[in-house]
C-alpha cells in the first residue's frame, strides 16, 4: 500500500500527483486546480470525473487497485488514457456540468 491510507474514492489531495503524466495542456489544467479547496466545484467536477474513469465506486478496500493506493491508480488511468490532453479536459467539462446540475438542484 502506498501510504497507509485506502480511500472510498479518488482522493482530492492526489490531483498534483498527476500533473507530470501528460503534455504541457494537461499540467496548465492540472494547476488551476492545485490549491483549491476540496469543496470547490471545480475540485468535485475533477473528482467526479477520475471516479467514473477509474472505477473507484467498484474498487474494494482488499483489492489489488486498493492496495497500491489511488496515486498509483489514477496514475495508471490518466497514462492508459488513448485520447489527447483535450479530451480528458472535456471529460472534466461533462463532470462540471453533471455537477452544476446536482448543486443546483439541491
């Protein structure tokens, strides 16, 4: 285990971590988000979208996934992704809007 700690779901903390993964597009998104509070709805939009392409809702606390911890997992995600730095950003835009959708109903 990485760290000692096994989260329900990808973990805000661990946006940084995948900064250095893909191209120069990818690490300007990735630091608009660094420094935003966990609660902001970008950071939830960004989340959301990393729960959805890891399949962190149908990871198990004693399952491979797990046990190497969300960085190496979401990692592993973000570098198998095939399509372009833009279209993991439109990824991110669906999650924003699929959140701004629940807040607003709230």
């Amino acid at each position: 285990m990485q760290d000692n700690q096994i989260d329900l779901l990808f973990p805000s903390r661990a946006i940084e971590s995948l900064r250095d993964i893909r191209g120069e597009k990818w690490q300007n998104f990735i630091d608009s988000l660094v420094g935003l509070d966990p609660i902001n709805p970008d950071v939830i939009a960004f989340v959301l979208m990393m729960v959805k392409m890891g399949g962190c809702a149908s990871c198990q606390s004693d399952s491979f996934r797990a046990m190497r911890g969300c960085i190496l997992c979401s990692s592993t995600t973000i570098k198998r992704y095939k399509g372009t730095d833009q279209a993991l950003i439109d990824q991110y835009s669906e999650a924003k809007k699929d959140v701004s959708k629940y807040m607003n109903e709230v």
